[in-house]
C-alpha cells in the first residue's frame, strides 16, 4: 500500500507522519491488493487564529471501485487523523463488502435460499418418481 502524506501551511513532524502510517497500516492493511494508493492531507485551516481548524483529508484508491474520500475536522491534528482513519475503515469496508455481494446487495439479495432449491429438488424427485412407477401416466 502507497502512502502520500501531506501537509499544507502545517509541518508535519516524524512522530505524527509515524503515527498516522501505523494508524493507516491497522485499519487498511487486511484489504491488501485492493487498495492502490493511500493520500493523507493535513491542512491548518485558520493557520495561527486556531480554533477547530486542522483538517485531515484521506483518500483511498480502491481497485475496481475508484475514489473514496474522507474529511475530519478537529483541533488536534492527532485526533482529526484517528477519527479519519476509522471513518475511511468503515467505507472502504462497506465498499468491498458491497463489492462482493454483501446483506445489502442487489446481487446476494436476488439469490435463491439453498432450502427452497432444495425443496425445489424434493419435489421434482417426487414428480420423478410418481411418473416411473406410472402413477401420472
């Protein structure tokens, strides 16, 4: 996983860039090859006025899927970047899941139950056997 990590009129210093890499590797390592490419932006909104200003924008480059993008707004850049990093989790998350036919796919949702084929079978196998032993004939 490729990770481009930013800051604009803010300097990031090792230890946050270390956090935010061991943050991203947590949460996105499981789905592997499927995710291209990692961006973290770090923006200083108010730059020196403070207040809730710093802003952490992540986008993911998911295969097959494109874009996913996620802003958090906070005070601290430490909190902005973990409450992105488990808000970019759950939709990347949702996306594969949704990709591979999860509960709220059209796909999985128009699947016949294994019971109905089954008593589908049962009942041409009584069909089968009515009409051998001439019975419907």
């Amino acid at each position: 996983m490729r990770t481009d990590i930013r800051g604009h009129q803010l300097t990031i210093s090792d230890a946050l860039r270390t956090h935010i890499e061991r943050r991203l590797h947590f949460a996105l390592s499981r789905f592997g090859a499927r995710i291209l490419h990692v961006a973290v932006r770090l923006e200083d909104i108010n730059g020196p006025r403070g207040g809730v200003d710093k802003q952490c924008q992540i986008v993911v480059a998911l295969s097959g899927a494109g874009h996913m993008q996620v802003e958090v707004l906070d005070s601290e850049c430490m909190n902005a970047v973990d409450r992105a990093v488990d808000r970019i989790q759950g939709v990347v998350d949702r996306e594969i899941e949704r990709q591979h036919g999860g509960a709220d796919s059209p796909v999985r949702s128009a699947r016949i139950p294994a019971a109905m084929l089954f008593r589908r079978q049962r009942r041409a196998d009584i069909v089968n056997t009515f009409s051998q032993g001439g019975l419907l004939s």
